[in-house]
C-alpha cells in the first residue's frame, strides 16, 4: 500500500523559509515522478514542482528561484525548501507521486503552510 507523509508546515512570516518533507511507502518511490502540489482557498490545486526518477526538476513560474525541490532514494523521501515566502504562498500543499507506468497517482494528507505579511 502506498502512502505519502507530509510534514514541515507551519506558520511563517514572509521573507522567510519552511523545508517541507514527504516520507513514501509501498516501494514506487524510486520509479517515480514526485511533486509538490498545493491548494489555497477558493482557488484550484496547481502544481509547485516536480522531479523525475531522472532527477529532472520543473517548477511553477511563481516559484521560480525561490523554491527547489529534491528527493533522496534512499530515504524515500522528496524535500521542497522554500525561501523568500510570501503570503501568496499560503495554501496546503500536498506531496504527489505519478506512477507512469500505471498512469496512477498517489496524494498525501497535506500540510499547511501560512505565511504573514
């Protein structure tokens, strides 16, 4: 059973960081593509960023340059640092992970991140 545990949010004043994790289980982590998606109120899920099985990492325009996502096989998890936050980053974010071979995704629960002006 596959299963996607987030944590590292919080309440941050903007200007600052927040390093999110996402622990996977269930033995798909290193086959696939993982991501940061997050959810603000009112709005619709968009995706943050991603990175291959490859390594090969794309971002969202509005995060560019300030947030960078990586994982690390061994511990099966993704990490998404995110620096310079600004209040428009307050939302839930929630790990994913697509598994092409099955074209399937997996979420996890989410996490909160608030960020003050």
């Amino acid at each position: 059973q596959v299963q996607l545990v987030e944590s590292g949010g919080g309440l941050v004043r903007a200007g600052g960081s927040l390093r999110l994790s996402c622990a996977a289980s269930g033995g798909i982590f290193r086959i696939s593509t993982m991501g940061w998606y997050r959810q603000a109120p009112g709005k619709q899920r968009e995706l943050v960023a991603a990175v291959t099985s490859g390594d090969s990492t794309n971002y969202a325009d509005s995060v560019k340059g300030r947030f960078t996502i990586s994982r690390d096989n061994a511990e099966n998890t993704v990490y998404l640092q995110m620096n310079s936050l600004k209040p428009e980053d307050t939302a839930v974010y929630y790990c994913n992970a697509h598994l092409s071979i099955l074209n399937r995704d997996f979420w996890g629960q989410g996490t909160q991140v608030t960020v003050s002006s």
